[in-house]
C-alpha cells in the first residue's frame, strides 16, 4: 500500500502517494504476484532459529527446494540474497582466477554475468550474439573442440535472458559438450526460467544452477537459490577463487544438521515451503504447460496487433515474457509510463540498447488467462496512448480465442460440468 504523503514545501500530495481503487497489475518478468496463501505463510512473528523446531524446518526446505530443479543427486543451498548472488556462488565455489570459461552475451543479464566473471579474474570466452537470439550450440562445440588441451574449465549460458525473452536450449548445450567431447563445468543462470521453463538438472547434467525467489516461485525478492553436483562440489577443493559469505562449505558445515551459517529470512523460507506445496500439487510438468500456454496466448496477441517480438526463432521463445517490438518513430517508454499512470499497470522497459524500441510483458509465477487478459487489455490502452494505431480488442480477442479453446475444467471441479 501506498501510505498519503505531502510535499515538505506544498500542501499538494507527494509524487505517488495516492492509493488508487482496485489492485496493482502486475507484468514485469519479476518480481511478480505473490500468491494469498504465500502471503499469509509468511506472516509470521520473529522467531529463533537457534531453537529446536528450526532443524528439521530448515531440512524440509532444502528438500523442497530440490522438487525446482529436478533433481535427487544435486546439493542445494538457500542464500539470503538475489540470483546475482547465486551467481557469485556458483563461480567462486568451482574456480579460480585465470581459469578460462565460455559464455554467450545475447542480452543484459549475459552481459552482466560476464561483467562478474571478468571482474573475479576469470578469462572469459564470449560467443557474441543478437540480441533476440539464444545460445548457438555448434558455435559452442567448435570452440570447445578446438580446445586441446582442455583449459576451458566451465560453460556459463543464462537459460532464459530476460532483456530479451530468448530460453536457450540447455539440453542443446550439454549435448555440445558431450558432443565435442569436454569436461567442463556446466553452469546455468535459471533465475526467470526454473519452475516455469522445462529445466532438469539431473537429465542434462548441469553443474551449478541458480535461481531466484521473485521469479517463477512467486516470492518476494531475497532468496537465492542455488544446486550444485558432486561434480562441482569436488572442484571446490582447487578452486582458489576468493569466498566467504556465498562459500558452499559454510553451508556443508551446517545444513546437514538443519542449521544455517547466519540469519536466515524465516518469512521467506515459510514462503518457500508454501510456494512448493502449491508447485507440487498443480504438479510442475502443468506449471510448465501453464506457462506455455499463456506465453502462446500473448504471442497471438502481438500477432493480432500487427507487431512483432524481439525473438524471431520460435525454438527460442520465452515461456515467461515477450518483448514487443514498437514502430519506427515510437518510443517504448510512453507505453510503460502511460501504462502505469492511467491503468496501473506495471510493465517491463526495454533495457541497454533495446531501451525505447521494446516493452516487456511479463507472464511467470502466480497467474492465470484472466489476470492475462486484463494485462493485455491495458496493454492496448497503453499503446495508443503512445500512438501505436492498433485497433481495440486486436490482440485481447486473439489472446481469448486461444485461451478457450485451450481451457480445460480446473482440478476438483469436474462435477460442475456434468
């Protein structure tokens, strides 16, 4: 809620403050709509987590958080944090300055994971790509086959870049690797794909994963959450890298026996346990369809509106986000602010260079075609108030016509259809 709140030098109201009727719309690829029984979960009063109950609390979560990525072999951390934390961790647990890595800039968040990399004194391989383009796995294999004698010590690909709405196909790396036949590490940004894109750590290998609470999980921001093989537990032991608050032996110390190296976020982590418990009663293969199957509705909306998304390959479409594309003479800012001024509704700016020529909207997490559709209808609004000339119900229509024809009766209420 937005408290009322005056100009120190005016009795107008300050920038913001009004609380207008009904509810924030929310549409950004994270953070996003927390689910009402997350929230209530975390309601809860200060507790100790030196006191006993906290133990086998704590284990729980660990196991829970496993269900995400698709793994029994994996060990799975829970920093107080964010993804870019979890990033940290998974570099500077496995290796060490001077290592040489390979990985793919193809938007802002590969950018800014290289710009970590390079800055921890790695020497940093970069498959340059469009901006709108995934992972090119045979520009990956000839790279790694040309690697001899086998110096590359880890390939680092972000899943799914959220500047761009591109899901790279992991399985399509790690085949490359296997292909070109290399050991390297296999390290993977999930932060807005894991629990809404097909991920499976076990099934492709995958060294190091990360992801992020305000994403697909539907909690607030300040959980990150990371898995790590045996493979690149091991490689602790020579990894010289320097570590302290995101160092996995910390945690190896403590977590076995339910405790945890520092204060943790008790409200998060009852979230946690919560947003699990609802992931696995829709069953994670139907979170997955779900988000398929909205992402599909919007695409068709964007169809209808005569634009077009960033991504021109449809093997790389993003299940969590599309990025529009605007016309030639508009800029995408006036779409995001009159969203958020006139509907209150809040959507993704294009960001670096796409900044101006794309808005986001964002469909992960906590969401249905309802709340979709009414996202798109002020999407509509939105754009011609910037002067994009779309016609009223172009894309909402399109959206809805695959949105029936796809529905299916909710579980438990079958006996209403009878």
């Amino acid at each position: 809620m937005r408290a009322r709140a005056f100009s120190s030098i005016s009795d107008k109201p300050a920038p913001f403050s009004f609380n207008p009727p009904g509810r924030n719309h929310l549409f950004v690829p994270g953070p996003v709509n927390v689910h009402e029984r997350v929230l209530r979960a975390m309601n809860v009063p200060g507790q100790n987590h030196r006191d006993p109950w906290f133990a086998d609390f704590f284990k729980a979560c660990l196991v829970d958080s496993k269900y995400i990525f698709k793994t029994t072999e994996a060990t799975p951390f829970l920093f107080p944090g964010t993804g870019t934390g979890g990033w940290e961790a998974a570099l500077t647990n496995t290796l060490s300055p001077g290592d040489k890595v390979v990985t793919f800039r193809y938007g802002l968040f590969s950018h800014l994971w290289i710009d970590m990399m390079q800055r921890m004194g790695l020497e940093v391989v970069v498959i340059e790509g469009r901006w709108g383009d995934g992972a090119d796995e045979a520009k990956l294999e000839a790279i790694l086959r040309e690697d001899k004698e086998k110096k590359i010590k880890a390939v680092c690909v972000v899943q799914n870049e959220t500047t761009t709405g591109v899901t790279s196909d992991i399985a399509g790396c790690r085949k490359a690797m296997d292909s070109a036949d290399h050991p390297s590490l296999l390290l993977v940004d999930g932060v807005s794909s894991i629990g809404a894109i097909d991920f499976r750590m076990d099934e492709w290998r995958v060294d190091v994963a990360v992801t992020g609470s305000q994403k697909a999980l539907s909690l607030p921001t300040g959980l990150a959450l990371v898995a790590a093989s045996n493979k690149a537990l091991a490689c602790m032991k020579t990894a010289t890298s320097k570590r302290c608050y995101f160092d996995f032996a910390d945690q190896l110390r403590t977590n076995p026996s339910g405790s945890v190296p520092y204060t943790p976020s008790l409200p998060l982590l009852y979230g946690l346990r919560e947003a699990v418990s609802l992931l696995k009663s829709e069953g994670l293969d139907n979170v997955i369809a779900r988000h398929h199957r909205l992402a599909t509705g919007v695409r068709k909306a964007v169809g209808g509106w005569g634009l077009e998304v960033l991504c021109k390959d449809p093997r790389w479409y993003s299940d969590t986000l599309t990025v529009v594309e605007v016309p030639k003479g508009v800029d995408s800012n006036k779409v995001v602010k009159s969203a958020y001024a006139k509907y209150d509704l809040s959507l993704g700016v294009g960001l670096a260079e796409l900044n101006g020529k794309v808005f986001r909207i964002g469909h992960l997490g906590n969401l249905n075609e309802l709340m979709l559709v009414a996202a798109l209808g002020g999407v509509e609004m939105a754009m011609r108030d910037a002067g994009i000339p779309i016609v009223p119900g172009s894309g909402v229509s399109k959206a809805i016509e695959h949105f029936h024809a796809t529905a299916k009766v909710i579980p438990t209420r079958e006996s209403l259809m009878v």
